[in-house]
C-alpha cells in the first residue's frame, strides 16, 4: 500500500512543476508589460527555465544514481522552491532571470528523480506506472492556466510564484516522510561535462536572440563568435564524456541507434509540442484579442486532450507497442500546428456559428490528444533497452526534449521581434515547426518496436525488428 503513496507524493511533485510552467506562460504578457522590456529579453524568463532543466536533467538523475535518489530529490525540491520565492521578490526583469534559473535547476533535476522513484515502486508494471504517472503532467497543466488566468487578473504576475511555496514546503515535508533512503552507488558528478553542455546550448541560445539586436546595427561579429563558441562547447562536452570514466551522460546514450533515434526525435518534438504552447497565451491575447483570464482558460483543451489520449495509450502500450503511437501522435500534432497558422477567425457549421476562440480550443485539444499519444510511447521507448539505468535514460530524454523547447522558445521571440504582424510571425513558426516536425517520421523507425522485442544495446545497440 505504501507505494500508491509514494505514487502520489512524487505524482505532486510533478503536479507542482506543471502548474508552475502554465501559470507563469500566462504571466508572460503581463511580465513583458510591467517591466518595459522587449520580446527577446523577456522571452529569457520561459527560455532560461528550459535551458537549466535541459542541463540539470541528466546530472538529476546522474547526481540520484551517486547519492541516492532522496536526497537528491529533497534537494531539487528545497531549490525549486527558492527559486520561486526569489522570483516573487525580483525587482527587475534581470534579477526575475536569473531566479527562474534558480527554480529550474530544481525542476530539472526533479522530473528523472520522480521517473525512477516511480519505477523502482512498480517494477513488473513499470510501463503502466510511467506512463499514468506521465498523465500527471497535463492534469498540472488543466490546473496551471486557470490557477494562473485567475492570479494574475487578481492579484499580478507575482501571485504565480508566491503560490509555489506553500506546495513546495508541503510536497517536501511529505516526501521527507514517506521515501525510503538508500545509498548511492558513489562517484563523482561530471561538472566539467555539465559545464561545456550548458555553455554550447547557452552560448547557442544568445547567440539567437542577438539576432533582434544585429538588425538594430549590432555588430554581427559577436553573433558568429557565440555560434562559433556553441561548437567548440559541444565537441569538447562529447570528447570529455567518451574519455572519463563517470560521465554525466553515457556516450552510447547519444550514438547507438536507438537512443540516437530518440534523442532526434525528442529534441523535435520539444521544439514542434513544448516550447511554443509557452507562447499560447500571447497568441490568444494579441491575435484572438483575449483577457488574461481567457488565455489562460484557453490552454485548458489541450490538457485535456492530453489526459485522456495519456491515459489510453498508457493501458494499451503492451498491445499498440511503441512505435505507431508516435507515428499517428506525430501527425496529428503537425495537423494541429498547419491549423493554427491559419488562425480561424470562426466557421459556419449547418447555420451554427463557430467563434474563433472555439475554434482555438478545438485545435488545441487536438494538439493535446497527439502529445497525448505520442509521449507515453516516446517515454518507455528506449527504457527497456537499459531499465537498470532509468534516471539516466531520462534525465538525457528529457534534456533533449528540453533543449527543443528551449531553442524554439529563443527562434518564436526572434522570429515575433522581426516581423511586426504579430499573426503572421506565428504563422511563420507554426508551418515551420510543421515541416520540421514531419521530416523526424523516419526517425521513429530507428526506435524500439514495443517492449518484447528488443536485443540487449550493449551486445548489438541495434533493436529488434
């Protein structure tokens, strides 16, 4: 009985970083308003929480391996929420930056920890268990925007964080209580590693959004020095991981054919499914011409479509197998993503009109039912390959998921801050995350087919087929 509890306490943890997400994505306007700054700035307070969870994702669940999972995972927690209490307090746009950095180190670190805490609870049902756990998300997320359209009419911006801390403590508190503690396998964290990767994606993401900057005559010097630092970054992050003897990240997580498959296909899918719903909100007040209010209850279709499309799939994974649920999850999400570049002003259905706000959350539920199909799948996909290794396994999915979300959450602010028409700039990224979607299909069929027929990666690091 012990372990539905323990499923609770860290399905709350993940309740908690979903509602944060939401809460503050419908913020952002108001965030942008209050403190005069610009779309690309202000684009760093969503962007640098996806930057910091991506780094601290796998050295979560590496850092799980070395000192135990409840300890590490206490201590996300204790972060997070010092974060969110230095995020209230920020005076300006610059200090609001640097706290959410704060707050996504814990929620980095969080998201593998809860995974393998859930896994180690339910190991002969494993799939079912991720997977239901995996639905915990969009349920934060039904609660998040409405919570935070709410928050902000009422009482500002501010209300969003202030509301973390009090879940927090509690979360914490019951965590402390119920977990078991158990000791690491011991080692050394690869900092050094962690360092050079979040320097590439760093380095990579400023130099994007000084991009805005070199069309107001900034000297393009500095944007070709950050790409080209980006690079050096990256080639000395994956020479140091394939050398030292306790990598952050496993250098067969990244090359063998099936986890490199996955990690192509997650980084997309951040891109085309996570990081651009930050900027739904936005979308629905400067081209549906919403209130706070209304665009936060607008996101609500899409985490609805989301539950009941996670949970189906979730029970049905052992029958379906892996692989055409992310097929058919896939194209649904490009379908989703060609509708809203057409931004449907309303439409007439046999003498009933349908408003374009309707219509809008039409769309995003449908958007909702794809992610909804396809996470589940794309989240036991490679698992199995390596179930000893779990928070790893994770930790790097959802880094790669992660660096997506982060790298079109940097291209939408450029993308907005270039093209005046605020509809037509997101009909430029809606298509273009379409196509860039729709051309990873093949990827999926490098991946695992379903859980009984793959060979062991360390004797062929090819699936079964």
């Amino acid at each position: 009985m012990t372990r539905y509890f323990i499923f609770g306490v860290t399905s709350l943890s993940f309740l908690l970083v979903a509602i944060s997400g939401t809460t503050v994505s419908v913020a952002f306007p108001q965030i942008t308003t209050e403190f005069h700054a610009s779309l690309i700035l202000a684009g760093w307070v969503l962007g640098i929480n996806q930057l910091m969870a991506t780094a601290f994702m796998p050295l979560g669940g590496k850092a799980g391996e070395i000192f135990g999972v409840k300890l590490v995972y206490l201590i996300s927690l204790a972060v997070f929420t010092i974060g969110s209490l230095l995020s209230a307090l920020a005076p300006n746009i610059e200090i609001l930056i640097f706290a959410r950095l704060i707050q996504a180190i814990g929620t980095g670190s969080i998201l593998p920890l809860a995974t393998t805490i859930v896994s180690e609870e339910f190991p002969n049902s494993r799939q079912k268990a991720i997977g239901l756990f995996t639905s915990i998300m969009p349920i934060g997320n039904i609660m998040g925007p409405n919570i935070g359209g709410w928050l902000v009419q009422s009482y500002g911006w501010r209300s969003t964080f202030w509301l973390n801390i009090p879940l927090g403590i509690i979360v914490f508190l019951i965590s402390l209580k119920l977990l078991k503690s158990g000791k690491g396998e011991g080692g050394q964290l690869d900092m050094v590693g962690t360092g050079f990767f979040t320097g590439s994606l760093s380095a990579f993401l400023i130099a994007l959004s000084s991009l805005g900057d070199v069309r107001n005559g900034a000297s393009w010097v500095l944007t070709v020095a950050l790409f080209t630092a980006s690079i050096i970054f990256m080639i000395a992050f994956l020479q140091r991981e394939g050398r030292i003897k306790n990598p952050v990240i496993d250098v067969q997580l990244l090359t063998k054919k099936p986890f490199l498959a996955a990690n192509i296909f997650n980084l997309f899918y951040g891109s085309a499914a996570l990081g651009i719903m930050s900027f739904v909100p936005l979308f629905a007040t400067s081209v549906y011409g919403m209130t706070t209010l209304e665009s936060g209850f607008i996101l609500t279709p899409r985490s609805v479509g989301m539950v009941m499309a996670s949970v189906i799939t979730s029970l049905n994974l052992p029958k379906w197998g892996y692989r055409w649920p992310m097929v058919t999850g896939t194209g649904v999400i490009v379908l989703s993503l060609i509708l809203l570049g057409l931004e449907p002003s309303g439409l007439n259905i046999l003498g009933t009109q349908l408003s374009g706000a309707f219509l809008l959350g039409a769309i995003l539920f449908l958007i909702g039912a794809g992610m909804g199909i396809t996470a589940p799948a794309a989240n036991n996909a490679c698992i199995d390959l390596m179930p000893e290794r779990i928070g790893t396994i994770t930790g790097v999915r959802g880094m790669f998921r992660q660096s997506g979300s982060a790298i079109s959450i940097a291209v939408t602010a450029v993308v907005l801050d270039f093209i005046p028409d605020m509809g037509r700039g997101f009909m430029v990224v809606y298509y273009g995350l379409a196509i860039i979607l729709m051309l990873t299909v093949p990827v999926i069929f490098a991946m695992p087919k379903a859980a009984g027929d793959l060979y062991t990666v360390e004797k062929t690091g090819q699936p079964a087929h």
